[in-house]
C-alpha cells in the first residue's frame, strides 16, 4: 500500500505562499537543499496535483520545483477548467473523490505526492494523508497561503529532521491516530 505524502517549501510561520501570491522568497540557494528534496522524491511517480481556478499554473510549475522527474512521472491533475493535459502521462479529474484516493493508495506500489494547500486541505480532511513533509525556510511572511488547512487536528510522530547551512530545516511527519 503506498503512502500520501504532503510537502512542501513553507515560511517559519506556515505559508507556501505570501498574501501576494508570491513564494519567491522559498527558493532555497543551496544545492544540498535541492539534492535533498530530489532524493525525498525518487521513486513517487504518481503525483495529485491542483489546478487552481485562474489556472495560473502554480502548482508543478514552479521555476525551483526541484523535481528532474516531473514530466516522466504520471499524474492526477484536479481541474475543473482545464480542457486537455499540459504534459503526457497526465490525467485530469474534474472532482477530488476520496475513495478513488483511497483505492489508488491501496493499488499503487510507490508512494504519491499530493501537491498544492488546497488540494492537500482536501485529503487531510479526508484522512488520506500519511506523511507530511516541511521544508522551512527562515524567513516570516506573515500571511497567505497555510500549509495547513484550518479546523483539523492531528497527532504527529517526527521520523526525520535535516539541517541546511542556509537555514532551511526539513522535517518529515507521520501521521497517528488520535
């Protein structure tokens, strides 16, 4: 059975996002950082991503996505205005659907990734999550985009804490029961 993983670049005070929009700010200047975050992904090769509403493409699309095997890997987008797939290997579903989740965790091999808050809000509130995986960035925001959706609760067990020379902290979560 594979896992739902949820990461990722996030401020000390947990937004992936600025008010603004702009994530510019968590675009680590370390190649340890990006060596790092490539080796927690080898080996998804089925990520969930979002498409938000303006269809602005920041969702696996960013410029720092350190991910070299993005457009090899199949996909799930969840998009309600996207006509046709950006990439091969790329399905598009209209509704996130818990149980279709479910039944692909339980059929697929290799672990997925969830990508994107507001996608991921749906499968924590689901339940569907199994491990979280920050990447702090030492800078305050103040606002934005939360990493966390509001009014849920968890309890969560660290399995791994990384320190880079620029500031930046991974911390890997896994999810226990309440």
């Amino acid at each position: 059975m594979a896992k739902l993983i949820y990461g990722m670049i996030t401020s000390l005070d947990g937004y992936t996002q600025d008010e603004h929009g702009s994530f510019g700010w968590g675009a680590p200047e370390d190649e340890g950082v990006h060596s790092y975050i490539n080796e927690l992904v080898v080996g998804r090769h089925l990520p969930l991503r979002a498409e938000d509403v303006r269809d602005d493409g920041l969702l696996g699309d960013r410029a720092h996505d350190p991910r070299p095997t993005a457009e090899a890997a199949e996909k799930i987008v969840y998009s309600r205005i996207l006509a046709e797939p950006r990439s091969a290997r790329t399905r598009i579903e209209r509704e996130f659907d818990p149980d279709a989740v479910r039944r692909l965790k339980a059929d697929t091999q290799h672990d997925i990734t969830v990508d994107g808050p507001e996608l991921a809000a749906q499968a924590i509130r689901s339940g569907l999550v199994d491990e979280f995986q920050m990447i702090l960035c030492p800078v305050v925001v103040g606002g934005g985009k939360r990493f966390f959706p509001d009014g849920v609760r968890m309890n969560l067990e660290l399995v791994e804490q990384r320190r880079f020379g620029n500031g930046v902290v991974v911390l890997r979560y896994a999810v226990r029961d309440l």
